[in-house]
C-alpha cells in the first residue's frame, strides 16, 4: 500500500507490505523490517530487525496521527497519493487565512471587529488559558473577514476564531 | 481531628496524606469542573463549593466555610495559592471556631502586602532591594522611580505570588504597556489591582530559605532551596542544597531568615525568598506565609514532614526537633510537570490524558494530582504534578531524575517532561552555573534538540502508516466515493473524542 505522509511542508513516499508476522516499511528510500504490538490499550511496541524497540503511543483523528515516545511527539498526516493531489489544489486556491485556536482557551478580550484593516503581528485578542493570557496575532495584513467569537467565549483547541483577507 | 483542605491538584492531594498518616479525616472542596478531579475522589468526604471559575469557588470564603462548618471540619488547610495567604480567610476561620493551618492572620497581613514586608524588614534590619515601598497610584510615579534607579525595572503586583502579575522592563516606552497589563492581570487573579516597582538585580540566583515554628516561640530554619530556574517568573526546577551555598553561607542565610521570621511573629512553616547576587549578597524579596509548592525537596534532605508539622503546630503543638537537630542529607531535585507544548513556546495544553505513566524506582516521589482518563480542565493552573528526586550527591540527583523523566509518560497532552530532560542535560546545569535568566538563554537550543533525529522519525511515520495499513484491510468500503482512509478515520474519531 503506498501513501505519502506530509510533515513540516514535505511530502515524504510511504510503501507499507506485509511481511512474515511483521512489515516492510519504506520511507523515502530507506526500508525497515518492523513488528508491531499492542502494549496495553494505549501504547505499541515497534522493534526493528535488529531488536532496538520504540514504547510509542500512536492516536490517529482521520487523516492527522500523532505518534508520541514520550520525550519527542511527531505529528504527521497520512494521505493516499490521489487525496494528495486534491488538497494541493485548494491549497493554491485559499486566498484568506482563518486564525484557530491553538489551544482551548476563553476569550477575554477583542481588538478587531470585521472591516478592520490588520497589519502582520496586529493583535486580534487575547486567549486566557490556565491562568495566562496569550496574545493572539494576525499572521499577514489584510482585512478582518469574520470575526468568529466574542468576548468571555470559550473555545476548543483548533476553533475558528478570526478569518482575515 | 477532621480537617477541611481548601485547595484542589497535587497540593490536596499531599496535604490529605499527611492527614492520613495522622488520622485525621478529611473534606475536599471543589468546584463543578473538578467533581472527578484527584483530590476530591482522594478525601474521605468532599463538598460541591460553586462553579469552574477560581473567583466563584476556591475563592469563596463563605462557601468554604459553609462546607467546613456542614461537614464539622475543624481545621481548614489552605494549601499554596488561592486563599493560603489571605489574612481575611485565616481571620474567617478563626471567627468560626476552625484552626486555621498556617500563620497567624496578622503575620500573612504583614508579609501579604509586599509594600509593608519591606518596610518590616527594613526596620528589622534584614537585607532589601532597592525599589519603591508603596503601591503607586499612577504611572508617572513608577516613570520617576525607574528614572532614579535606572532600568530594568521590575512592575509587581501587590497581592501577587506564584510568578503571576509581573513585568520586566527594559525601557522606559515599554512602561506603560506593562504597568497596565500587570494592574489588569492583578485584578483578575488577586482581585487588587495595586502595583508597585523595584530594581532588577541583573544575573541573579533565587534562593530561599524554609523556616518552621510553633506557637511557643520555637523557630528554626531548615536549609536553602536553589529556586533560581525560572521561567516567565515561575520556578521550574528546584534543589536542595544549593550547588552555590557552602556552610557558612546557609548560616547567615538562616539566620537573617529566622530574623525576617521573628518580625512578624512567624508560627507554622513559611519561606523567606532572597535574591543573590553575583557577588554572593543577598536581599529579602518576600516571605510566603503558607507551604511551598516545592517544599519536598526540603522534605527529602532533612527527612522532616512538613505539612504534619504544620497540622501538629495549628493544634498548639511543638516543633519535633530544634535547631541543632536539623541534619540535612544528601541532595534532592524537584520538577515541576506542566501541562503546557515546550515546543510550542509552552503554551497551555489542557485536556484529556490518555495514558499516564508516572517514574518509580530507588529515590523517587511523585507528587501528582491527574490520572490516565482525567481530563486536564482550562480554569486552573497548568501544574499537573511534581517530580522528585532524592541522591546522595548532587550528580547523583541530577541522573537519578533524567532516568525518572525517561519513565515519565503522558499521552493525549503536552507536558514539560521532555523540557526537564534538556535541563538535566545541560553542561551548565550540570555544573550548577546558571542564574534567573538561565532557561531563557537556552530554549532557542532547547527548540534543535526537540526537532530530533531521523532514526526516531522514521519508527513514528512507521507505526502510523502500519496503523493505516491494517485499517484499509479491515474497513470496507462504505461509499464509492469515500476513501476507507477517511472512514477509518471518522470512527476513530467518534470513538476517541476530538482532539
């Protein structure tokens, strides 16, 4: 089965084959020879062919994986070659930027309203989270589309906030 | 005796223990967002106080005395932040018929206003920094005072603590900006916006010193706390002993700390925090009047059990051991585990834990207060628990930890555990050459390290697209047009939640 994950900007070719009891994992041009158990309803054991072993904890939301060893978390997304395809078009077609959430927060305060004109590093407003307020900014000049939340709203992780174009 | 602890987290959940070993029993408080949080499902009874916001619940003096007085609590601990020094509570509860575990009202008053601490201090010839010693009503007075002493200059909150309401400035355009952003962070979590400023020592340690009395004028000090790994004003890391502080030092250090202490007439354990200097000079920079958040690491070098000396003393008992008994032993290192993205310049990541492994071993305590399927809520602080460590040598502590932090896991969130492992790494740290301005000077390094090797890369992208592999194997396909990738990936999602 081929794939292409997407991590930091890069398209990197996947090839996954069954193998014995285990896989053939290519990434790029690097092939490994892996197993892979279930350790417990939350973590996998991955062991290469020369018995180095990863206690990793894999969690996966549509096409978005999270792979985490506890010290380092690698988030990547997998995608079939054709879904690729697709997402380079609307990504050469989406003119605006929306602002998310980075984090669940409350809303405390709005500086822009839709109309207002936006420089890069204007501040939009400011998300409260465990005590800090974090400022959030535009990340390129524009005008205010939408404005997605109010003041003293809570807000999940990845919520729109604020479209700008 | 039945005691009330009006606190939530790790810091509840250490004070229930000592009650336990006491056999005391115990009320936890808690607000509607923390029904199955630790420490409530940790007491023996608990009480429902108000709703998620602190200021409507662990806030609410009435409400906790209500609780104490429904659930014939007799002593109330107030734990570290919230209302810990708040004389109005210790007052309340007096007024009530409670034991109020901590100082007397009138020594939190003394030293909760850090305008009026100095003054006593000054007068009772402890070491200050230079700085105004009353809240300035307007802008312009702090304008003067930064012009006289020259910057940077530190804004502060009045009621303050904790790292929170502060600002360092170091320019005069960046003073007004910061004197508002302090007043309005002082009012929403001290409910007082008073602010006040003084001179910032440049290339400083934070040291602090643990005293502990009872009320029979029995005071003594149990060593220093090397507290001077900060971030944003918050500790990260602590120690005991400090790697700079030789015997004749932790002399004076306890000394004028058992001064400060005497001033206002200190009972119950309490820190006096110095700031040194390079020159080894040190300044009074204010007295917490509750336990400390990092008071373990005192715990594990001199074997003294802090919180049931507190209860012991709150009853009208003696100290257990005096002065001359104090042995400290060995060194211990504290880490404080936040839930917040080190790679994301730390921002809070509240949620759901998904798996959590906490370190075990010789010489390792934790002091947690989250479980495997808790989830993490967004109105507190990001602390999720502390690690501690105790060697015999300082080189020993320090290995001890990072092998602890490597067992440490937490999934579904991001935490500072890998943010420890670098500092345990660093040469620096290692030679315990470091000062305030330490951990900002290394996280642009700290930022390469997380951005790792391939070897580890390439076992993630693995596991994931083998997980991807079996499950375009096992799902059919629903819908001519839709991917059994996208399926797969939508169940997931229902049956995992949204993150």
């Amino acid at each position: 089965m081929k794939l292409v994950a997407r991590y930091g900007g890069a398209n990197i070719p996947i090839e996954v084959q069954r193998e014995g009891s285990g896989y053939a994992v290519t990434i790029d041009d690097r092939t490994m020879h892996v197993d892979l158990v279930s350790a417990g309803p939350a973590l996998k054991s991955l062991r290469l062919d020369d018995g180095r072993q990863y206690l990793l904890a894999h969690h996966q939301h549509g096409d978005q994986h999270e792979v985490s060893f506890g010290e380092t978390t690698v988030h990547l997304e997998l995608v079939d070659p054709l879904t690729l395809k697709r997402k380079r078009v609307e990504d050469e077609s989406g003119a605006g930027a929306t602002i998310t959430a980075l984090m669940p927060g409350r809303v405390v305060r709005l500086f822009v309203a839709a109309g207002d004109r936006v420089e890069k590093g204007t501040p939009l407003l400011i998300l409260e989270a465990m005590k800090m307020e974090n400022e959030v900014q535009s990340p390129r000049e524009g005008v205010v589309k939408t404005v997605h939340v109010e003041a003293g709203q809570t807000v999940d992780n990845g919520a729109e906030l604020i479209e700008v174009e | 005796m039945k005691v009330l602890i009006a606190n939530r987290g790790e810091i509840a959940v250490r004070v229930i223990r000592a009650c336990r070993e006491l056999g005391f029993p115990t009320v936890a408080v808690h607000s509607d967002a923390d029904r199955a949080a630790l420490h409530v499902l940790f007491a023996d009874q608990s009480v429902e106080i108000g709703p998620a916001p602190s200021s409507k619940s662990y806030l609410r003096i009435d409400a906790i005395i209500d609780a104490a007085r429904t659930t014939g609590a007799e002593a109330i601990h107030p734990g570290y932040g919230f209302l810990a020094e708040n004389a109005l509570f210790a007052q309340a509860c007096i007024d009530a018929g409670m034991l109020f575990v901590g100082p007397s009202p009138d020594s939190i008053r003394a030293m909760g206003s850090k305008t009026e601490s100095r003054q006593r201090m000054i007068a009772a010839g402890v070491p200050v920094v230079p700085g105004l010693s009353e809240a300035v009503a307007s802008l312009s007075e702090i304008e003067a005072f930064a012009a006289e002493a020259g910057f940077p200059v530190m804004i502060k909150a009045s009621a303050g603590g904790g790292g929170k309401g502060l600002r360092l400035v170091e320019r005069k355009e960046d003073l007004s900006n910061a004197f508002e952003r302090v007043k309005s962070e002082a009012k929403s979590f001290f409910g007082d916006d008073a602010v006040y400023a003084e001179k910032f020592i440049a290339s400083p340690r934070h040291i602090e010193v643990q005293i502990l009395g009872d009320q029979h004028g029995n005071l003594i000090h149990l060593g220093e706390r090397e507290c001077t790994l900060q971030r944003r004003h918050q500790k990260v890391v602590e120690e005991s002993p400090s790697p700079v502080v030789d015997e004749a030092m932790r002399e004076r250090l306890g000394v004028t700390a058992v001064q400060a202490g005497r001033a206002v007439n200190y009972y119950s354990a309490g820190t006096i925090e110095f700031l040194m200097g390079e020159d080894g000079d040190f300044y009074f920079l204010e007295m917490n009047t509750r336990l400390q958040v990092e008071h373990p690491v005192t715990e594990m070098v001199t074997g003294v059990d802090l919180v049931k000396e507190q209860l012991r003393v709150a009853q009208g008992g003696t100290l257990q051991l005096s002065q001359d008994q104090v042995r400290m032993s060995g060194h211990a290192i504290e880490c404080r585990i936040y839930a917040e993205d080190s790679s994301r310049n730390f921002a809070p990541s509240p949620g759901l834990i998904r798996y959590l492994n906490l370190p075990q071993g010789p010489g390792v305590r934790n002091e947690n207060g989250v479980y495997q399927g808790y989830t993490v809520p967004i109105h507190y602080d990001p602390m999720l628990s502390k690690l501690v460590v105790h060697g015999s040598t300082r080189e020993e502590a320090i290995l001890r930890m990072k092998r602890a932090l490597s067992e440490y896991r937490v999934e579904g969130i991001d935490t500072t555990v890998p943010f420890h492992s670098f500092i345990m790494d660093h040469p620096e740290f290692r030679a315990g050459r470091f000062d305030t301005g330490f951990i900002e000077k290394i996280l642009p390094s700290l930022n390469e390290s997380l951005a790792q090797g391939t070897a580890s890369f390439d076992a993630a992208v693995a596991a994931a697209a083998i997980s991807a592999f079996e499950q375009s194997q096992n799902v059919q396909l629903p819908h001519a047009q839709d991917s059994a990738w996208r399926r797969a990936g939508r169940l997931e999602a229902l049956g995992r939640g949204t993150r």
